[in-house]
DNA sequence: ACGGTTCGCTTTGCGATGCAAAGTAGAGCC
DNA sequence: GGCTCTACTTTGCATCGCAAAGCGAACCGT
C-alpha cells in the first residue's frame, strides 16, 4: 500500500480543473464569446445568428447560463414586439475570463507539446 | 419573408463549427492533451492519474476515442500485469490540431472582445 | 374586423452522454 | 487456498443537448 502513496507531482497536471462545465459548452460557449464581444448586450435574435442555433437550443442555454448568474435577460418591448435582451453578467464576465485563462493553458500545453515544429497557425507542410 | 433571406454577413460568426462534440469534452480533452505530450504514448494509470479520472470514466472515454479513431489502444502485459498503452493516432494528432486551431480563434475572440485592458495574456499586439 | 401568417420565444420528448459504483480477471502474497 | 491489489469493464442512473411542436401577441390583407 506503500506505493500508490506516493504522488507523482504530475498527478493531474493534465486534469483542467478550472473548464466549468456550463461554460465548457459548444453552444453555451458561443454564446458567451457572443456576449462579451457585445458588451452593450444582443436581442435573441442576434444572438441566434450569431451562433448559429436554433430558437429551442438558445433559449434552452440561456436559461441555463441565467441560472448559473452568468448571463442577465431583460424582457421587454420593442416596437410592439418581445425582445429579449442579453447581457453578461459582471459575475459572468469574470468566470468567463477564469475559464479562458485555463483554455489558454490547454492551447499552449497543447501546441508546445505538439512541438514548435508541427506549428498549429502554419498548417503541416 | 423579404426580409430573413438577408443573411448577416455575421452569421454564425461565434458558432465554431470547428469543435468537434467527441474532443471537447473535459476528460477527453485532458486525455489527447496528455497524449500529445507523450508521443510515445500512456499507460492506462499514468492517463488516469495526470487527467485525474476515475478508472470506469476512463476507459469510457478511451473506447470513445478509439472508436473514434483518435487513439490507439495496445493492450499487452508487463511483468506479468495487463496494461493497456494508450497512443495518438496520426489521424487524430491532425484533428486534434485543427480543433486547437478553432480553440485558439475563441481564445482570440474572446480576449479580444474582453478589451486589452483586461489582463488575460494581455500581449495582444 | 377577422383569418392567416410571422415573429419571438418556451416547452416537451427523446436519444445520447458523462459519471460513479459495482463487477471481473488475473497476479502476488500469506 | 483464500485475500488483496492492480487493471480494467460494465452497468445504471441522472443529466443534458437538441429538434420538433406549442403558444401568444402583433401585423397584414381583404
């Protein structure tokens, strides 16, 4: 029993931890990349476009990431007709950012594993 | 109905087609991460231990991805002790690649959008 | 003014999936 | 010969993503 008690410093080097799973999402990710690059906030609409889903998958993932206090949703009325408005949420910006810090670390794991030769930016040769 | 045929040029301009539903994913991404790091590849416990997973969530993974064709899986013995040794495929370092590619343009959206101003790598040029 | 259509969004249903707990198999001790 | 440890696999459940259907309020033509 001796042996497995010795933990390699390695233990989880690999593990990323940090990738929320309500951010570590394809769509749920869109969305929030969506989102902070419109700080001022997007209407449902948009943001279907812009992340290419259909009305039932978004509205599905923003009642999530609302749950989750990432995102606020505003409902109103505009010309006469609903519109939903998204926002990050402060909250949700910083877990954003927390999250991406950890993506950036897989990439650099990642391409510096892959070794400077096979470069990602410049496709193999 | 004039109207919607008008594509936005930003259409789907944050969906990531690119992700592939079977690499990202927390465990699996840890997985090839860990893999593309050891070219010559992982027996199953030393996976298990840097990606800090369950032996069933492992081999779970593991089946996805060989099936996948992302990774080959070498079971054979050492010292008289079963051990499964786990490699990159050739065609699953090029997938694997492209998908940090797309990772990489959603770190770049992202910090882009979140403003130099806030840290992140904050080397932006 | 009222029937139909469109827009904006929600709900429902289902198939897929991740995860953990239990199960299997063989090697090494006592 | 049983006990246990390692190395995996299988099973079961609960969650989740997704698409199709539903719903209601506006607008449009007649």
């Amino acid at each position: 029993m001796a042996r497995s008690d010795a933990p390699d410093r390695d233990d989880g080097r690999f593990s990323y931890e940090g990738l929320d799973r309500v951010i570590h999402e394809k769509a749920r990710l869109s969305v929030l990349t969506s989102l902070v690059a419109h700080p001022k906030g997007l209407a449902f609409p948009d943001l279907k476009r812009l992340c290419n889903l259909t009305d039932g998958n978004l509205s599905r993932h923003l009642a999530v990431l609302q749950e989750a206090d990432l995102v606020s949703l505003e409902k109103g009325q505009v010309q006469n007709r609903p519109q939903t408005l998204c926002r990050l949420t402060p909250a949700g910006r910083g877990r954003f950012l927390e999250y991406l810090t950890v993506l950036e670390q897989v990439v650099r794991d990642a391409a510096r594993a892959a070794g400077p030769a096979s470069d990602l930016a410049t496709k193999t040769a």
